[in-house]
C-alpha cells in the first residue's frame, strides 16, 4: 500500500508534536525518519518535500531560526494566552 503525503505531513506533525520542548527537528532529520519508515511504500524525496511544505503552508508547523533553521509548533505568546481566557 503506498503512503500519501498527507500521511506523511501528518505523521512528521504527530513526531514534532511529541517532542515538543525536547527536540527540534530539521527539515532533514524528518526526512530522513520518514524515508526510513515509509520507504518501501514509496516514500521519495519529492512526496517528502511536499508534506513538509504542506505542514508549513497549512500553519501547523512554522520555520524557526536558533542557530539553524528548525520546524516547530507555532507557539502561542503568555499575553496571547491571557486574552484567550479572558474572553
């Protein structure tokens, strides 16, 4: 059975997620861990490209910048936060 990319985005979602505050991941590192999953479904460089891009568009992951380019959760800000609750 062949992968899509959108199990593929939602997967690379679901590793981010967990290792939220622990691990940051590069767009390579999530390659390389669903290349190595899905390959003999496959999973190619292309459909790999295409997932995190549809992760990044969709606003579900965004591009950091700490000394390297890193796909993390978008977080929310306390003062956000704070408006949400009042409301």
């Amino acid at each position: 059975m062949a992968v899509t990319v959108e199990q593929l985005s939602d997967e690379m979602y679901e590793m981010v997620k967990r290792d939220m505050g622990v691990k940051k991941y590069k767009s390579m590192d999530l390659q390389k861990a669903m290349r190595k999953k899905y390959e003999d479904q496959g999973a190619d460089r292309k459909m790999l490209k295409l997932a995190i891009r549809g992760l990044i568009d969709s606003g579900r992951c965004v591009y950091t910048y700490f000394g390297g380019s890193f796909i993390e959760i978008p977080h929310e800000e306390g003062a956000a936060m704070r408006l949400d609750k009042e409301e």
